[in-house]
C-alpha cells in the first residue's frame, strides 16, 4: 500500500495549487465482516488551482462526501495523500450554527478561534454579514432566521476562518429553487470577489454547471474519477441558461450511465 500523510502547506510561496489530492483510496471496514472492508475511493488524483472553481458530482453514496472530509482532514485516506493550502474552511447540507448564539456570535467564534483580538471582531463580523447580504442580522439569534439566513451565516462564518480553500457539501441542499439560486449568485459574487478556490460537493448537475470552471463526474462503486469538463460559459451564469441547460444534458447522460453501470446505493 502507498504511504499515507496528510499534509498542510503553510508557507505559501511555493504552493501552485490550493488541494492536491494524489492517487488517494480510502476503504471502510465492514461491519460484522471481521477483516472485511468496502473500497469506497478508488485512484483519485485532483487538483485545485489557487482560485480555481471545482465542483464534484457524483451519485449518491458514491464518495463525495467521504472525499471531501478527507481533504478538510477528518479522516485519512487509506493510501495516497493530500495536500492543501493551509487550513480549508467547511460548509456542509447542515448550517451547524449554535443555536444559543446571535448570528452575529457564531460568526466572532470563528474570528477568536483564527486569533482575531477581541476588539476588531465585531466590525469583522459586521463586515462578513454584509459580505453575504445579511446586514442587521447581528442580534438575530438562528431560530429567527430562514433556511436560506442560517445558510448565509454559515458561509459568513466560513469565510471567517479566512482559509484559501472552502469545501462545501452540498451546503443549498434542502434550500427551495428561488433561494438556491440567489445563493448561488452570491456564491459566486463571493468567489470572484475574494480569489477564494472552492470545492464544491453535489449531485444536481445544474448546480454543477451553473457554479464551476470545472466539473468533476466521480462514478459508483467504488469512486472513481469518470470524466471531468472545463465550463467555458461566463459568470455571472442563470441557471436557465440555454448554455448551462445544454451541458448540464451531456452530463447527466454521463452521470446516468455511470449509475447504469453500478448501480445506486
Ligand atoms: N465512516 C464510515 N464508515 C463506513 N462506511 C462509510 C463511512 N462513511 C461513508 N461510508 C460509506 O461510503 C460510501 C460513500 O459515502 P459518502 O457519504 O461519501 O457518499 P456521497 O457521495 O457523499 O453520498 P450522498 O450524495 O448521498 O451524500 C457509502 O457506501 C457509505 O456507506
Ligand atoms: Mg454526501
């Protein structure tokens, strides 16, 4: 088996890429099968560049999610490596706020955690909550928010960690259309305006192709990298865009035989 490491590259002068992830499987024991195990990632090698827009699509239980905790550092790959620039931030499906604090709380927990002194992290939070449109909402504590509001926090306070990298699973997921759509808007207002490199989990091929510079299609059983597309169609996208409709057809046809092939969990 290849060695494993997982490494964080801090001094930033050398770096060429935000994550790399090389020839990386990961297998899972199975439970009640002593010695058994389920290959759940199988040869993945991806790079992000700096600044660069990915998303993963893939069906269901095919790896994502397992791919990108190993990319935040979560669990280690059971061969290969991973290298990323610094510390990645994570948005997931789940808002994780804390309840018991302001929206405005969550987001100056993250700054003291990066070391942000006591002082500035009102005005940085402030800041963060305009950033994703959510002025006045500093005092609001997270049952006074909508789906789409905690999902905007959330973002606010991954951006508080002011990583390089920002990996998100499926974060507008149980969003409704119209709301997902203005987030992704400001997703990519965000994107463009702060040079952060995004690896963007889903498997709503619109979403895909409305978001990325580049789509990766992972298949089923185990993940493996199936084929990948370059998104020349320019931001700021619709998701109607006959452009986006167009690819977004190719690719589902890819992602349907990928599921012919293997099945869906
Ligand atoms: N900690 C774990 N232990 C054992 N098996 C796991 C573990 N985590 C994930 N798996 C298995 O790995 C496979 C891939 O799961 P994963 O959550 O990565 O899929 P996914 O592509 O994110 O799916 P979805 O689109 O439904 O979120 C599944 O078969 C799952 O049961
Ligand atoms: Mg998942």
């Amino acid at each position: 088996m290849a060695a494993t490491f997982t490494s964080t590259v801090e001094d930033t002068t050398a770096v060429t890429y935000a994550a790399r992830i090389e020839h990386v499987s990961k297998s899972f024991p199975v439970r009640g099968t002593p010695g058994g195990s389920q290959l759940v990632l199988d040869d993945i090698t991806l790079d992000v560049a700096p600044g660069e827009f990915v998303t993963l699509l893939g069906a269901s239980g095919c790896g994502k999610s397992t791919l990108l905790n190993l990319v935040a550092g979560l669990d280690r790959p059971s061969a290969g490596s991973i290298g990323t620039d610094g510390r990645p931030a994570l948005m997931f499906q789940e808002h994780a706020l804390f309840p018991w604090l302001t929206a405005g709380k969550n987001i100056e927990l993250a700054l003291k955690l990066r070391g942000v002194a006591k002082p500035e992290r009102r005005q940085e939070a402030e800041r963060l909550l305009g950033l994703v449109r959510l002025e006045g909402a500093y005092g609001k504590r997270v049952h006074e928010l909508s789906g789409g509001m905690r999902q905007r926090v959330a973002l606010a306070r991954a951006l508080a960690q002011d990583s390089r990298l920002l990996l998100m699973d499926e974060p507008f997921a149980a969003l409704d259309a119209i709301t997902r759509d203005v987030l992704h808007d400001e997703l990519t207002r965000i994107w463009q305006e702060t040079g952060l490199s995004v690896l963007f989990v889903t498997h709503n091929v619109r979403e895909a192709v409305r978001l990325a510079q580049r789509v990766v299609l992972l298949s089923s059983r185990p993940g493996r990298i199936a084929r990948e597309w370059t998104v020349g169609i320019p931001q700021p996208r619709r998701i109607e865009d006959s452009a986006v409709a167009e690819l977004s057809v190719e690719i589902t046809e890819e992602l349907r035989g990928e599921i012919r092939r293997h099945g869906q969990h």
